[in-house]
C-alpha cells in the first residue's frame, strides 16, 4: 500500500510517521522510544559523512533522506511526550537562523566570515548565558572531531597558540613523553600521554587549517581500497597466508596503481 502522495514532501513524511507510529501502524516503529532510536540518530550520520567523502550524490540524497527521517520520527515520539512536533522543530531553527544573521536579516553588517562568526558567538553567549566556555561541543561526537571543536572553543577565549609552531613542538614534547611511558610499562600513563599527543595533533591540525577528522577518515578510505587492491592481486588466496615480503610487494603495487601515498602495510 502506498503512502499518502498529497501536499509538499515534508508534511508528507510527517504523515507517513504518524501513520506508523498508529495504534494500528507499524509493531517495530510502535516499540522504539528516543533512547532506542539514538544508535540509529548516530548511524545515519555518519553515513551522510561517508556518502560526502565518496562524492556520491546518489548515496548523499538516500542519506540524507534517512538522516531526516530519524528526525521525524524522534519529533513525532516526543509530539506524543506533549513536548514538541517536527514544526516545532523546523520553526525553532528557522527563527534561529534569523535571529543568527542580523547582516542579512537585519541592519547590521558584516562583509567576512570572521566577522560573521564572532557576531554568532555573541549571540549564542547572549541566548546561552548558563553555558560553560566549552559547552555546546556534544559528547558524542567523535572524539577527534570532539577534540577539534574544543580547540576551536578554547581558543576563542584565548587558549590558545598564536600559530601552528606551538602545537608542532607540543607533539614532539608529547611524544616522547609517551615513549617514556610506554618503556616505564605503565600502560593508564602512556594511555593518558597518547590523549595528550592526540590532542595536540588535532590543535596542530587546527592551526594548518586542515580538519582532522576529515584527513584521517581520507586516509583510512585510502587504506581500505589498497587493501581491497591487495586482496584482488592476492587472487583469492587469505590475507594472513601471504609471507610479509610478497604483502608490502602487493602493497607497492596497489599504491602504484593509484599513484596516492599512504601506509605501508607490515605483516604481524
């Protein structure tokens, strides 16, 4: 059976949701609460970040559609707690980004983006006032991409190096704290140390203009089409029978073969 085919796209969904979250509708889609849901909430986006790294718009429409479902669906589960529906949802965020650019929607004016981001910060500080310095960074988020947006926060109150050269020294500072760690045997100190060369790596990252979380999820693609490479040259034979020297042979011809630098591979 289909689902109702009148009216703009997102009411449409909106109705579809209603629909299954019935009396009557969908058993499974009846049984999930926000908590439940949450796994699926973390999924679907970071399968839209995947289906943009590959440049795929196919995938990024599907994507996307799935991303925005999770939204409705959460949205109609608390519609049903008496908090709020999906137009609550969409007439929050368009009143915020109103709010948000008094240069477009308003007389102010701001003709960079620097300019445009200090104005967003003071107005979100104006909206937030209960908020630490560093709040608004959500723990779930991936925690090199969390460790990004900290760095970001930090230093717009001033924690921060004037340039790439600090968090460079710090990584060297960092690592050899760790290797003095690790030889100490203390493996809860070289655990800390390896979060603090993390860290710095992330803020060194910052200071170059280069998103980490984006780079390494760049190299770790890169890595997983080699090792498909290699599993393609090793014609059908297991990965882990292949003597080391004969894998970093296969591994150099991959890599020629796309002509992209990346990590060698060293059998275990």
């Amino acid at each position: 059976m289909q689902g109702p085919q009148n009216g703009s796209t997102l009411p449409r969904l909106v109705e579809i949701m209603q629909r299954l979250l019935a009396p009557d509708g969908c058993p499974w889609d009846r049984e999930q609460s926000l908590q439940t849901l949450r796994p699926y909430v973390l999924e679907e986006a970071h399968e839209v970040v995947d289906a943009i790294d590959r440049g795929s718009p196919e995938h990024l429409r599907e994507e996307l559609g799935d991303l925005l479902l999770q939204i409705v669906f959460q949205s109609e589960l608390a519609r049903v707690q008496g908090w709020f529906g999906p137009d609550d949802v969409v007439s929050a965020i368009c009143d915020k980004m109103v709010r948000r650019h008094p240069h477009v929607f308003g007389d102010e004016q701001a003709t960079t983006s620097a300019e445009v981001l200090h104005r967003w910060e003071q107005l979100k500080a104006a909206e937030k006032k209960d908020r630490g310095a560093l709040d608004g960074v959500p723990a779930a988020l991936p925690a090199l991409l969390r460790a990004q947006r900290v760095g970001e926060k930090a230093a717009r109150f001033g924690f921060d190096w004037p340039d790439a050269t600090g968090p460079r020294a710090k990584i060297s500072e960092e690592l050899a704290e760790l290797d003095e760690a690790v030889a100490s045997g203390d493996m809860a100190h070289a655990s800390r140390e390896l979060g603090d060369l993390l860290f710095s790596i992330t803020s060194y990252a910052r200071k170059l203009g280069i998103d980490a979380e984006s780079s390494l999820r760049e190299t770790l693609l890169r890595f997983g089409d080699r090792v498909a490479a290699i599993e393609k040259l090793a014609k059908d034979r297991p990965l882990e029978s292949i003597p080391a020297d004969e894998l970093d042979r296969l591994w150099a011809e991959a890599k020629g073969r796309d002509a992209v630098g990346g990590v060698p591979i060293k059998k275990r």
